[in-house]
C-alpha cells in the first residue's frame, strides 16, 4: 500500500496562498507562450520516438538507455519497479526527500537509511553505506543535488557506490532533478549525467525543477539494457503508454532547454549571497553552504521541531519555507530563493527571521 507523502500534503495546505514563498524548490513555471514555439503536430505517431530520442540528445546518451516518464516521480516509480521486488531492501539518504522512501515501501520494499552529516558537509560517506547493506539490500539512492541541503555529490563518490552495490548485485539510483545547476546547459546538453559514471548507476530526472517546465510532466529514467526492460514493462502494466500529446510536446519543450537556462540564471542571480548573508546574521544558526542550486539547509541548533514556529510564520507574516520535519531535520527548514526576485527574497528573509528567535 502507498502511504500518504506528508510533506506534499503539508505544502499543498500553503501553495500558492503565501505572498512570500521560500519553499517551493523549483524554478517558476513557463507558459507555453512565453516559450514561443510552434505548435506541435498532437497526431503524430513518431513523436513517441522523437520524445526518446530527445531526452537521450539532452542527457548524451543513447535512446536505448532512456524510458520516458510523467516527471521524476514517475520515474523513481518505474525505476524501483525495475529494480527491486517485494522483501528486497533499499537504503536511502537521510536528511531525505519523503517520496523516495514511500515509493518503495508501496512496492513491499524495506527501507533502511544512512546518514549524510551535518559535521561532513553533507557529503555521501561511501564506507558508511557499505556498512549498512545487507544480504537483500538492491539498491542506493542518493540525490544530487541533495534534497534537502543542494550539496552536490562528488562523481569520485558515486564511483565508489556503484562498485560498493556491484559487489552485491545491486543499483546505485541518483536523483539528479537538480543536477544541472552547476552548469545550466545553454546548447541544451548535459552531459554530466551519473549515469555515464558506471554501468550501474541508474539515474532519474525530468525538465520540472531546473526548467520552469514542471506542467509538461517531461521525465525519464536512464538505465542499462535489463533495467530499460524492466522500467517498460512496469510502465505498459501501470499506465499503458503514456498520451501522445505528452510526447508531442515533451520533444518540442526538450528543444527550448538552453533559453531557459539563461531563464533559469537570470532568476537565480545574486539571491544565493543574500541567503548566505542573511544566515550569518542568525544567532547560532547554521546552513549547509550549497555551492549552487536553489535551495539550502538552515539548522537552528537546540530548537527542537521547527514545525510549528514555520506554521505560524506563515500565517502570522505570510512567508514559507519547507520544513525539515518532514526531511529528518526537525532542527531545520530547506530555504529557497527560486520563486521571488531579489528584493522580494530580502523582504521575506525580515519578515522570517523572528523564526530563529523564538
């Protein structure tokens, strides 16, 4: 059975009713409009072929390696279906995000965690999660940049996962949704997916969290030939095939990926720096420092659960940030500067500091 995902629930409660949004993890949403493409042609039958051979272009790989999906979380979905089987175990990050571990555990997977340190920058400790596998442990899941902190992990790392699970017969799964951020493709390539790194590794993304482009539902799954296999037929047997209008206008919208990675920058420039700065100021706090991306980790040591104070900051002065309740951080809150223009982000950092004093 699918257990509820809390923090999705709990989000839904403030989205889009806060004037100040701090939250949401995602670059704003782009209108078909604003893209200004033509049209794509809805009845067209190769576009089930051209929607695969344009997420393998985009992620410089071969289109045998690629299944099409309804956004990431589809994806992590078909993913799991391909590589684990009820009683298998799992282990994933903590601090984590929720729906990696409510995917498998709605697939009669156990799921079992390893820690990424605060006092380790984050980082993924490759002994650590060879010292939690177990006999029927099938899989690890990382996500790079991880969600919560946006710390990025190292290619050596994953390396060295990939030859930690290949000696027990396991996959190594790398969410890299938020991958792209060190380097926003502007000739609409990224070519520095996980899964070039070992043939191992499986990775999981979609256009949603760097792109603005989360309504088009544009994912996939990146794998080796027998997890390509397993990820289709989980896809034919749970959704048939997905609409042909989503291929239509998921090869079309792959096409636009490097103007909106210069969206994406001018969105995102200077509002990291005032994070920083705005942290510092904090008494006692501290945050997980991410060298890009969107979002970070603040942590408000000796506080307890921060959930409640969050809630009231959201109703009292109309500003939101992700609480880390719902992360495996109850201390701390996953900050962003994604939705707001600068002067705005500044605005909502004053009107959240009497969160760190109470």
């Amino acid at each position: 059975m699918f257990a509820r995902t809390r923090y999705i629930a709990w989000a839904m409660q403030f989205y889009g009713k806060v004037p100040y949004d701090l939250a949401t993890s995602g670059i704003p949403y782009v209108t078909w409009s604003e893209l200004g493409l033509p049209a794509p042609d809805v009845d067209d039958p190769g576009a089930f072929a051209a929607l695969r051979s344009a997420i393998a272009r985009y992620n410089d790989v071969s289109p045998a390696e690629v299944v099409p999906a309804l956004g990431t979380s589809q994806a992590i979905f078909l993913a799991y279906a391909a590589m684990l089987s009820p009683g298998d175990e799992l282990l994933v990050e903590t601090p984590g995000y929720e729906p990696l571990t409510r995917a498998a555990e709605g697939l009669g997977v156990t799921v079992r965690t390893f820690e990424r340190r605060a006092d380790e920058g984050y980082r993924v400790a490759p002994e650590r999660v060879a010292a939690a596998m177990g006999p029927r442990t099938r899989a690890i899941v990382v996500t790079s940049l991880h969600n919560p902190t946006g710390v990025r992990v190292g290619d050596d790392a994953i390396r060295e996962l990939a030859s930690v699970a290949e000696a027990r017969g396991a996959h190594v799964l790398v969410d890299e949704v938020y991958a792209p951020f060190d380097a926003l493709p502007e000739d609409g390539v990224f070519r520095t997916s996980a899964r070039k790194l070992a043939p191992n590794v499986v990775a999981v993304s979609s256009l949603t969290k760097c792109y603005g482009l989360g309504m088009y539902r544009v994912g996939w799954v990146l794998g080796p030939e027998e997890i390509v296999e397993r990820a289709e037929a989980a896809a034919i047997a749970t959704f048939g095939h997905a609409p042909l209008a989503h291929a239509s206008y998921g090869s079309a919208v792959l096409g636009a990926v490097g103007p909106l990675s210069s969206r994406a920058k001018a969105l995102l420039a200077g509002k990291r720096e005032i994070a920083e700065r705005w942290v510092a100021s904090l008494p006692g706090a501290r945050w997980s420092a991410p060298e890009d991306g969107l979002f970070g980790l603040v942590t408000l040591p000796g506080r307890g659960d921060l959930l409640s104070s969050i809630e009231a900051r959201a109703r009292e002065a109309g500003v939101l940030v992700g609480a880390g309740t719902f992360f495996g951080a109850p201390e701390s809150f996953r900050l962003s500067w994604a939705s707001c223009d600068a002067a705005r982000f500044a605005e909502g950092l004053r009107l959240l500091a009497p969160l760190a004093s109470r």
